[in-house]
C-alpha cells in the first residue's frame, strides 16, 4: 500500500479561513457545539502558521547571515 502524501501547507489559505472561522464565531454562525470544532481547528491552524512564520524566519536569517560578504550592485552610468 501506498501513503498518500499530506497536503502541501498554504499560509495565505490558512489566514483566510482563520478569519472565516473568527467572522462566524464573532456573528454567532455556529452552534455551541460548532463553535467548540471550529475553535479547536482554528487553533491547529493557528499552530501551522506559527511554524512556517518561524521557518521563513530562520530562512531570512541565514540568507542574512550568508549574504554578510555581498555588495551592493553599482549603478550604472546613464546612456544618453
């Protein structure tokens, strides 16, 4: 048998439907017993965008750390 891969995480996704999961609960779109899914959802998704917010982090900081020794490009001289 094969695995089925997991799903590839979307930040961008992931925020729209926290704020759909927020502008419902803020409207009271949910039962109680919706309300508690939807909370706990929004709390797994809350923990997914945490960790790629923390990912794309450590990636700026190497690139930051490994760009150290880089200069700038110069400006070209204008063509008339």
């Amino acid at each position: 048998m094969t695995k089925k891969a997991a799903p590839l995480f979307n930040f961008e996704d992931a925020m729209k439907e926290l704020e759909a999961i927020v502008d419902n609960m803020e409207h009271g779109e949910f039962n109680l017993e919706e309300s508690i899914k939807q909370f706990e959802h929004g709390v797994n998704l809350t923990k997914k965008c945490q960790e790629a917010l923390r990912e794309a982090e450590q990636k700026v900081s190497q690139l930051s750390v490994n760009g150290d020794d880089l200069t700038p490009f110069a400006a070209l001289p204008d063509q008339d």
